[in-house]
C-alpha cells in the first residue's frame, strides 16, 4: 500500500471537552506522522467553504454552527493508506454506533457532535489540506 496523506480535523466539542491531547496520542499510537498541525477557530465563511458538498443537506446550518462553536485543532497526516486508516480509526460518522476503540467512540456523543473530521478520498485530501496549510507549513 502507498504511503499517502490525508486531512483531519479534531472538532469543537473534542477541543472543548479538553480531549485533544488524548485524541493525538490515538492518531500516534496508530502509528500516523503529523506533517503539520494547529489549533484554529473557523469563521462561518470558512466553515461553509470546506463544508460546501454538505451546502443542500438539511444538517448543513447545525454543521457549520458547531464548527464556528469554539476551536479545533486541523493536522495533516501521513502513514500507508492513511485516509481509509484514519477513518477507520475515527468510526463511523454516528458516534453512537462507533466502537469503543474509535475516536468517535469515545470522544463523540452523536451524528453532529463526533468528535473529529477525515477526508474521504485523495481529491477531498488535497483540497482539504490546501484549505488550511500552505505550502511553507508542511514539515
Ligand atoms: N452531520 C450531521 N448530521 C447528519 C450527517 C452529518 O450533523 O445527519 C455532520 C457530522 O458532523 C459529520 C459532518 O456533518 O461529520 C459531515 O458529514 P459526512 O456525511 O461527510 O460524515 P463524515 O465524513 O464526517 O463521517
Ligand atoms: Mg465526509
């Protein structure tokens, strides 16, 4: 399997509930290197702009308010197969159907609040990427 990269995002309520720093532990123990990250409060124009596939889904008003509700920590992972790794890793979108060994798991409490964002194929991966780190920034 090809080393790639891919995009995450530990969201509001994770950042909130001071579980970043047990969230990166997780993405390191899994084995990922963080190329970059950093922690950012999005504006909601920065909010609708990545979530703008989602701009016709009836969620997308409550999306974008819970990810302008306080700040998150944006990274930039790379390991073989990293974006189905990290989603894997992050369980599925319903935290309440995730398993206890998965981020949303144990640090998400439902289908809105789920603790953290990955990109879902290389297209999402570079433009996801590109919408947060420049070029200068990926070590
Ligand atoms: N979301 C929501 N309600 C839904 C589906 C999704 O609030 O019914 C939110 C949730 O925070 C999710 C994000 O919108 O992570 C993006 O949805 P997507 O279907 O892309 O899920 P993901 O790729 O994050 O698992
Ligand atoms: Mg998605």
């Amino acid at each position: 399997m090809a080393v790639e990269q891919t995009f995450a995002i530990i969201k509001p309520d994770a950042v909130g509930a001071g579980n970043a720093g047990n969230i990166i532990q997780m993405i390191e123990d899994n084995g990922f290197n963080i190329v970059c990250m950093k922690k950012t409060r999005l504006t909601t124009a920065q909010a609708q702009g990545f979530y703008h596939v989602h701009s016709e889904r009836p969620f997308f008003g409550e999306l974008v308010e819970f990810m302008t509700s306080g700040p998150c920590v944006v990274l930039m992972l790379e390991a073989e197969g990293a974006i189905s790794k990290w989603r894997d890793l992050m369980g599925p979108t319903d935290a309440t159907k995730a398993g206890p060994d998965t981020v949303r798991g144990r640090y998400g409490t439902d289908i809105g609040r789920n603790a953290s964002h990955g990109s879902d194929a290389p297209e999402t991966a570079a433009f996801e990427t590109q919408y947060f780190f420049n070029c200068f920034e990926r070590l």
